[in-house]
C-alpha cells in the first residue's frame, strides 16, 4: 500500500491514515494543511458533522472543518479547558493550521538518578502507570525542539469556531439513528459501552488518574522536565514551560496533595523548584487540579483498529487520545487525523442527510 509522502510515524501510528489508505490506496493523502488554511466560505457551508466534545480534539475538528461542522456538543456546562498545563508539541503544525503563533524552543529532559537506568526505567513506569514495566525515560535525556503554545489556547480554538458549541448537552450516542457523520472524542470505552459494542468484554481498558500541581514563577524563564523514579518521592515529572512549573502526581502522592493546606502545597513546590536548580524564587496561583485519564494504558491494537472501524461504519468517527485509545497521542497527530476524518466522511457521500443546497 502506498502511502504518499506520509511521515513513517504518523503513518504507523494514525487510525484515520490506515483506514483511509486502506479504501483508497492510490490517493495523496498528506494534505497541505498550510495551503487549506481555516478559511471559512459561507458558499462552501454543507450541514451535517456534529462533534461530540468541546476539548482540545473537538475543538480542534470543529475548527478546521468550519465547512462542514453544524455543531459542537459538549457535556460539561462551559468550555471544560481539561488540560491545565501548557502545552508542547512536536512540530509547528497545530499553529500553522488554526493560524496561532507558538514559541519555538529548545527543550531539556532529564532523569534524576536513583540507582542504575534500568532501575530508573522500571520504578518510574511503576510510580506513573502502576505496572512495572521499561519506560522509554531511557532515552528521556538531551534537548529537543518544542512549540509552546500559548497560555489561552483552548479559548483561542474555541473563538475559530463557527458552529455552535452547545454546553450542558451530553449526545446521546444511545439513542439510535444518527442526525449524520458524527466525530467522538469522548473516551473509547465509554463510547464503547454506549453503542453496547459486542466486544467490548475483549478490550483491557486501564487507566490511571493523577494530580498536577501548577504554579506561575515569574523570575524564571526555563523549559524543561525532570523526570524521578524514587519511588519515595511525590513528584514523578517536574516541568517548567517558560514561567510556568506542573508537576504530575500519581498514586500515593495523589490524596496528600488533594488534603493538603496552601502552605502544603506551597512546600512541595518549593522542594521541586529546588529540585530544577531554582532557589528562593518567589511563585503564585499554586493550585492542584485531578486528571481522569492522566495516563492510559495501551489495549490489543487489533481490537482497537476493530473498533474505531466499527463505529466510523455506524457513522462515527473517534478523533483524539481517549477516543482512539493512544496514550502519548499528541495534538500535533490530529491534525491529520482531522483531515483524514474530513474525506472519509466526504467519500461516503451519503454521509451528509442534512446537506443543503447552498
Ligand atoms: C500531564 C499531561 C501533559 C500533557 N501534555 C500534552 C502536551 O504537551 N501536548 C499535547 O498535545 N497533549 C498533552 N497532553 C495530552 C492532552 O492533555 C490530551 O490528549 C487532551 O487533553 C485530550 O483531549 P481530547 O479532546 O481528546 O479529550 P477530552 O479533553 O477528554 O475531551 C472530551 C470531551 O468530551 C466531553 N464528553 C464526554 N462525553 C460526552 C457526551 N456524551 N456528549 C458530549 N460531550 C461529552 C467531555 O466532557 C470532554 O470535555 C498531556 C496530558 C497530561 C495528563
């Protein structure tokens, strides 16, 4: 099967590329999303798509299918914003699509040694994921390219999308027929369990919740993250993105800092600020936010291909980290995945009920 000039790993590990190679081996399929641009042309308007989940994957489709999206559903009641950190991407693509600037930047990684790297390895995958397992902080050390992305951009997406976002409206995947191509960004197994999908009993989903406590320390301008496998320490990732410090949480760490008072919490940053070199710095808006899915854990790849195939054969099509069950999925990755998404749809044809005659 050719696959165009298709980066080998977004082509190894994207959903929509392979099933859309799959019908239609012989077309060009890596579009040129700077070319597209966002540009909304009310004549080209045809009605149909609904996205289901206003986070940064609905958020995103809704955004560069402004064409074709009727509207946006979304459960909780304002825009959920779910990722309280700053964001970093891999390549400048998100911002060359939605046409916002990011910071270009070098990163640096690094592990804080325990005992030896495999060592390391294995009690930081047991400390973040729970099963002990080689983790790829193995190669976690050096400086790489990253794109920051601005502080606000979740509000910033939301204000390039035209159709409505209705809050408070959970969809009601349940219910039966469709109103036409719907793209789900809700979690696979939810989803899973929604559509009563017959196989679900065969699918492992594991996830783990954890904790980020975030801050803002204004004399600091670093963008970096130590990893800590120390099984006796809270903190399994210390990151600083410019001025900004996370630090992620997980396990028995989770419910201190949850019942922790503000000059606990304060403490704790302060010892991790320590930890990146940065001493008797002053920090504000320390505040502690719970993540469901903070990480997930992989399922069997062919039960998953199954059931994203499945369900785009009952007119939906699963967008996003949760809903096609990646972990270390990227928001980088969907922008293909959107345009992907765009011509399955398209090439159903039948696909759109609601299609107007503009
Ligand atoms: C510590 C940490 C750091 C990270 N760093 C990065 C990073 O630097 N770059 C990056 O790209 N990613 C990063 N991620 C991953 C990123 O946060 C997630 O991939 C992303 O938030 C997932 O967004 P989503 O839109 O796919 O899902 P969600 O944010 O879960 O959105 C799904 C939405 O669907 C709604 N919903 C659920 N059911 C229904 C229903 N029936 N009807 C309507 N709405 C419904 C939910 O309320 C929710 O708002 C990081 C994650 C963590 C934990």
């Amino acid at each position: 099967m050719g696959l165009g000039n298709l980066p080998a790993e977004v082509a190894a590990s994207s959903d929509a590329v392979a099933r859309y190679a799959a019908r239609n081996p012989d077309a060009p399929h890596r579009i040129n999303i700077a070319e597209q641009g966002l540009a909304y042309d009310p004549a080209q308007r045809k009605v149909g798509i609904t996205v289901v989940g206003a986070g940064m994957a609905g958020l995103l489709a809704a955004a560069m299918l402004r064409n074709q999206c009727d509207k946006v559903v979304e459960a909780a009641e304002e825009l959920p914003n779910n990722h309280s950190a700053v964001l970093r991407f891999r390549s400048s693509v998100v911002a060359d699509t939605l046409g916002i600037p990011f910071k270009k930047v070098k990163a640096l990684k690094a592990t804080e040694a325990w005992r030896n790297p495999i060592a390391d390895a294995v009690a930081y995958s047991q400390k973040v994921t729970g099963i002990a397992t080689a983790r790829s902080i193995l190669s976690a050390n050096g400086a790489a390219e990253r794109f920051i992305a601005p502080p606000d951009l979740v509000s910033r997406m939301a204000e390039l999308v035209t159709a409505p976002i209705e809050y408070g409206s959970p969809f009601p995947f349940w219910i039966g027929d469709l109103p036409g191509p719907v793209i789900s960004t809700i979690p696979m197994p939810i989803l899973a369990k929604a559509l009563n999908y017959p196989r679900l009993d065969k699918m492992d989903f594991r996830s783990r919740s954890g904790v980020n406590v975030i801050g803002v320390v204004p004399s600091v301008d670093l963008y970096a993250s130590l990893y800590i496998p120390c099984p006796d320490s809270y903190a399994a990732r210390i990151s600083m993105t410019g001025s900004r410090v996370m630090i992620e949480v997980y396990g028995k760490g989770m419910d201190k800092l949850l019942k922790a008072d503000q000059q606990g919490r304060t403490d704790f940053v302060r010892n991790c600020l320590r930890s990146l070199g940065i001493e008797e710095a002053e920090f504000f808006n320390v505040a502690v936010k719970e993540q469901q899915y903070a990480k997930i854990l992989p399922i069997d790849e062919g039960e998953r291909r199954r059931f994203i195939m499945w369900a785009s054969e009952r007119n939906i099509y699963s967008l996003g980290r949760f809903a096609t069950w990646r972990p270390g999925l990227l928001l980088d990755d969907l922008v293909n995945d959107v345009r992907v998404i765009q011509r399955l749809i398209e090439d159903s044809g039948a696909s759109y009920p609601h299609r107007k005659k503009d």
